[in-house]
C-alpha cells in the first residue's frame, strides 16, 4: 500500500464505526492476533484498507455467530500461512456451522415458547 493510499484509508473510529465494532473491541482484536497489522499514515495512525474492511466484516459475523476468540485466532492463523490452509479453514467453518444450525434450532423452539405465552397473555386480555 502506497502513502497514498494509506492516507486515504479509514481511521480506528472510522472503520470501527463501518464494521459496526467499538475502537476498543477493534484494537482489542488487533491485540489479539484476530487483525493483520493495519497500515499507517505518515503521522503514524492506523489507517484501515477496504481489505481490512472486509476482514473485519468476517470477524464480526463470526463472532455474531457465537464463534469463540480462539476459534477465530485460529482461523487468522490458518488464512496467514495461505492455501496449503484451506482445508483446515474449511472445517472449522463446517465445525462452526454445525453449531450455527443448533443454536438456530434452540432458538426456533425458545420462540415457540415466547409466541406461546403471548397467545395466552393477548387471551387473556381479551378476555377482560
């Protein structure tokens, strides 16, 4: 990345903001090994790419998903060392996955429960 370019990119707050994080939790994951190191500009402030962006898009949904930190920290790693990775990130996805759908299906059956008591409280109302 050039100055430049650099220069142009977004700041902590700005791309925290864009990928809907804090600046902390973002310099937290920075922290953590879950981000690249950012470019800097000249004054020596992080400046996020478009690529960071996406990035850090994958690591929200991940962790909306309810992917654990290491599981994350993992797969960082695993994307670093390149194709010869694809295969293990392909399964910690399909791993994850698994989990996704299972808690989708608690959740379907919590939400059974909630429209059932509301049923009762809207008859009950009514019944005034």
């Amino acid at each position: 990345m050039d100055i430049g370019t650099r220069e142009r990119g977004l700041s902590v707050g700005e791309a925290a903001a864009r990928v809907g994080l804090t600046t902390y939790t973002l310099r937290w994951y920075e922290q953590e090994g879950l981000v690249a190191p950012v470019g800097r500009d000249s004054a020596g402030r992080r400046r996020y790419s478009d690529t960071d962006l996406v990035w850090l898009g994958l690591l929200t949904r991940l962790r909306r998903t309810g992917m654990p930190v290491r599981d994350m920290r993992r797969y960082a790693e695993l994307a670093r060392l390149g194709d010869r990775t694809l295969g293990a990130r392909r399964a910690l996805f399909e791993e994850h996955r698994l989990r996704v759908l299972a808690r989708m299906a608690q959740l379907e059956e919590d939400l059974k429960v909630l429209d059932y008591k509301i049923d009762i409280y809207r008859r009950a109302e009514d019944g005034r």
